[in-house]
C-alpha cells in the first residue's frame, strides 16, 4: 500500500491579476523577529524580516474598516 505524502502548508500571495508573487512556506521567530520563508515567482528563495517597529508601522496603515475585515477573513469563501 502506497504512503500518501502529506502537502505542507503554504500561502500564497497574489498580484492584481491572480498571478502568484510570492508562495510563503514558513513563519517562524528569531529573538523579537518575524521571519518569513518562502519564494518569490515561484523560483527565487527569499527570507524576509518583520521587527518590532516595523510591525508597529504595519498596524498603524489599518483602519477599523480593514480590522474588521482581516477578523472576518478567516471564515469567508474564496471567490
């Protein structure tokens, strides 16, 4: 009997059109960063890093409209 081989996870960030710019494979911490692995174009490795500040930037572009909906997200279907 053949083992089927479990997918790992993976987000994937779309361009205007639909086209893939970035497939995400992994969050993880180093110290007080966010790091995010993954590729961009489905072809180059990128490691990328949220600090801190920059995550405090981050929340400082939403507003309660956009909250709201990122809270919501989660449980809507995909068009």
């Amino acid at each position: 009997m053949a083992e089927t081989k479990k997918k790992a996870p993976m987000m994937k960030i779309l361009d205007a059109n639909d086209k893939e710019l970035m497939a995400v494979r992994k969050f993880e911490r180093d110290g007080d960063n966010l790091v995010i692995r993954g590729k961009i174009f489905g072809a180059m490795p990128m490691v990328a890093k949220v600090t801190p500040e920059e995550a405090r930037a981050a929340l400082k572009l939403l507003d309660r409209k956009t909250i709201l909906f990122l809270l919501t997200l989660l449980f809507r279907k995909s068009a």
